[in-house]
C-alpha cells in the first residue's frame, strides 16, 4: 500500500455485495425498463431517432426517457421495429443516427444491474484509486497502449480503499483538480492522499483513460449501498469510428517520437 493512504477493512467493502445483471441470454445490452414494457438498444436508438425535436442539446436522463415514452405511446414496439431500418440506412456519418445510437447506449448502461444505477466511473472515483494502487508515476500521464495496466492498478486500488473511501476523496480530487478548482479542500483528504504530486499525476491519467473505451462501473443501489460493477462493452455504433480516430492519433504520436528522435541525432 502506498505510505500514507488511509484503507478501510476488507469487510467494509461495499463492492463485495452480490449484483445481478439484467442482460437477457444471448444478449449484449440489457433492456431498458419503461413502464410496463422494456426496449431493446435498437427500439430506443430508433425511438430517439424519431423523437429527436424533442431533445436538447444535452438532454437529461429524464429528458431521453420522456422522449422514449412519447415514441412508444405513437408507435408502439413494433412500430419501432418497423423503423429501424431508418437508422441502419444511414451512410457515412450521420449526427442524428449517432447521438441517438450514444443516447440509447447510455440508458442501457444506466439499467445494468437490477435494483440500481450505474455509470462509468468518473475521473475523479478512478483518480483516488490509482492514488491507492502500487501505480509508479512516469513523465507523461498517457493512458494509450495501457489500458489493461491502468485498469488492473484500478481495481487494485478498489480493494484497498473500499467503495465509502474512494466516493469520500474523490470529493476532494474534484475540488482540486475539477473543472472550478476550490482552496477550500475536504478533511482528511491531503492527509489521505499526502503526495500532490501523485494525486495530480492519477487524475491527468484517468481523465486521459476515460478515452480509451469502456470503464468499470460505478453501481448505485436503489438500497443506498453501491458498488464497483463490471466494464460493459463498447458501444457498438460508434466503435468503429473511434477506432479510426485512434489509429490517426497514435500515428501522429508515433510520428512525433520519431521527429524527436531524429532531432536528437
């Protein structure tokens, strides 16, 4: 453990209660409860698709599940079915078709557990178990090409802290690092985390992993408990896409190591 964290006992783990998964056999994604009826990731793409006017800019959780019930009340589940070729006759990129893909994505993410919530960890949950892991702090916080090393040294740092401990400091990586930066810094917390150095090396490289795919999730119990839950799979749609956009930007790193490298010479 790193000199200075602060853990709490094994058997004050949350992340050990029992989570059941509300995919069906055989499929990826898991439903997406509404009302008296549940809607596969494809009826919802297509019921955002079609109810689009509806959605702002950014539109809340409430704001999409409104949207879905407003289509399923016009068209019913088989009227969505029937429009779902709609989206897959899209060619090229279309910012319809994908944000309506992304939004039913992330309601299925949301609806993964029964009895509970989730969303992918956010920077500063990851930051604070990092801090915890046996992490070595190198020059640059890059998180490409180390996914499965950063993500190992994530569930390390879990088992250490606990769920209560890391959702307690990561209040305090927000008000540190957050996007409003607050002097006023929660109890204990640099006293947990005494290394500024470290806790701000662990947030740049968790800010930098939350764009390299899926992350855990964080579980909220409709109970109050919580939990770390396991890292869904990418979303289908936009996968390819980011892909590619990753291609390009290793191949633009690889070309400025090589640039440096002969500069060197």
């Amino acid at each position: 453990m790193m000199p200075g964290t602060i853990a709490e006992g094994r058997t004050a783990q949350v992340t050990a209660l029992p989570l059941v998964e509300r995919r069906r056999a055989g499929e990826d994604f898991p439903r997406i409860p509404l009302g008296s009826v549940e809607l596969t990731r494809e009826q919802a793409a297509t019921a955002l698709f079609l109810e689009n006017e509806r959605l702002s800019v950014l539109p809340t959780d409430n704001d999409l599940l409104n949207a879905l019930q407003y289509a399923v009340n016009t068209y019913g589940l088989s009227g969505l079915d029937a429009h779902l070729s709609e989206l897959q006759s899209a060619r090229g990129y279309d910012r319809k078709v994908s944000c309506s893909y992304s939004y039913a994505y992330r309601l299925c993410v949301e609806h993964w557990y029964e009895d509970a919530l989730a969303e992918f960890i956010s920077p500063h949950l990851m930051a604070c178990a990092l801090y915890a892991s046996d992490l070595t702090v190198t020059r640059y916080p890059d998180a490409h090409d180390r996914v499965n090393e950063i993500d190992g040294h994530f569930a390390e740092g879990v088992a250490r802290l606990g769920a209560p401990a890391m959702m307690r400091l990561s209040a305090g990586i927000e008000a540190e690092f957050g996007r409003y930066p607050s002097p006023e810094l929660p109890d204990g917390y640099r006293a947990a985390m005494p290394d500024r150095k470290r806790r701000k090396y662990c947030f740049d490289l968790a800010v930098n992993r939350q764009h390299c795919g899926p992350r855990a999730l964080m579980v909220y119990l409709d109970d109050g408990d919580y939990a770390v839950g396991a890292t869904p799979p990418e979303e289908p749609h936009g996968a390819p896409r980011r892909r590619r956009m990753d291609a390009a930007a290793k191949a633009r790193r690889d070309a400025r190591k090589a640039a440096a490298r002969g500069g060197a010479a």
